[in-house]
C-alpha cells in the first residue's frame, strides 16, 4: 500500500504507467483482433471494394476497442486506488494491532508479506498512520490518462502492419500472404518477449502464441465473428 505523501492518498501499484506485460497484451489483443478481419477475406472473389472494406472494418474495430479498453483501463485504475483508500482508513480506525498488521498484509504481494516481523508491520503502521487524510473519493491522476492513451495507441496501431500489406499491393492474395507473414512474426516476437518476462522458453511460448493466435481467428471467423 504506497501512498502519495503530497496527497496522502494510497496509490495502488508503484509500477510503471504500462508495465512490459501490459504492452504485450494490448499488442497481442490488437493483432488478435485485425486478424479476424484480413483471415476472413476470400482473395478468389475479393476486389479493391472488399479489401477496402476490410481495411476500414480492421481500423474502425481496433479504434473502437482501443477506446473501450482505455475506458477499462481507468476504471481500473479508480477501482485499485478506491481500494487503497478504504484499507487506509480502515488501517486509521483500528486500535487493535493485529488486525492492522493483516490489514497492511492483504495489500502487499503474499512473498513480501510473508517475510515481515511483526516489528516491520508496526513501523509500517506508524508511517501510513502519519500520512496526510486521504480524500473521500479516489480520483484519476495524469500518469492514469496517460497509461489510458498507451493501451489506446497499443491495440490500435497494432494493426496498422498486418494491414499494411493491403494497401501496398494491388494483389489480394500477394497481400494476403504478406498480411500473414507479418501477423505470425509479431505473434512470435509478442510470444517470446512474454516467455522472457515470465522466466520460461522463450521459444515455446513465441511458437505456442503462433499457434494459439491462429486457433482464436480460426475460431473467430467460424462462428462468424
């Protein structure tokens, strides 16, 4: 539970606006997403008007789902720092020890938690006891608009290299293969940052994103999404 100490207001994280994970995920969910679109062309009977269609169909989803996940993403962000603030107050209105000892563990990570002395939980106590009063309500700060812009440019200029193939060549099927060439790089350079981050085969799972991205467009387009 880390506090603002100019607001006193606890902050529900002290990472960083869009952490490595994060950025993944909103790319994979971006190129998820145009995948749909461009795996759902037919390139025998496809001309210009059906490619452009796409195209608009690939921009307009992920714009609008760039904006839906923003709009999650902030009232995630309220819904944390909320929960900061009552166990804040809850931690300010006990006079029993122990119960603010759990308290304060409840908001730490259970490794970190699991090491602290009764001593530390104490001083702890008395630092969080000593910050400014916290506001009634939890309110959005700059950094949360600005990670809202980043998962909002994430998915949607994911899509712009899967596309771009498009409207560089006049073929369909020529751009198709391209499209899809592109897709399952990103998918694997997606795959094999996240292995790398969460300590596994790096390899693996790049192949196994592969894999699991097509199976989802796969999945997608037949039941007519």
């Amino acid at each position: 539970m880390s506090a603002d100490p100019t607001s006193g207001e606890p902050s529900a994280s002290a990472k960083h606006v869009l952490d490595p994970i994060d950025r993944v995920s909103e790319i994979l969910f971006g190129l998820i997403m145009v995948l749909t679109f461009t795996g759902s062309l037919s390139v025998a009977e496809s001309g210009r008007e059906d490619v452009r269609i796409m195209l608009v169909g690939a921009l307009g989803c992920n714009l609008a789902w760039g904006i839906i996940d923003a709009v999650f993403y902030l009232m995630g962000c309220l819904a944390d720092r909320g929960r900061s603030i009552i166990a804040l107050k809850a931690l300010r209105a006990t006079a029993d020890p122990q119960r603010a000892h759990r308290l304060i563990a409840d908001a730490l990570p259970p490794m970190i938690a699991g090491v602290l002395k009764p001593a530390e939980f104490e001083e702890i106590r008395t630092r969080l006891t000593h910050l400014p009063e916290p506001p009634k309500r939890a309110r959005l700060r700059r950094e949360d608009w600005r990670g809202a812009g980043g998962v909002f440019l994430l998915v949607f200029l994911a899509t712009f290299p899967v596309v771009i193939p498009f409207i560089l060549f006049s073929d369909a099927m020529q751009a198709l293969r391209f499209s899809n060439a592109v897709a399952i790089v990103l998918l694997f350079l997606m795959g094999y940052t996240f292995g790398r981050l969460t300590e596994r085969n790096a390899w693996a799972v790049g192949l196994f994103m592969v894999l699991f991205g097509i199976l989802l467009v796969a999945m997608t387009i037949a039941l007519g999404g």
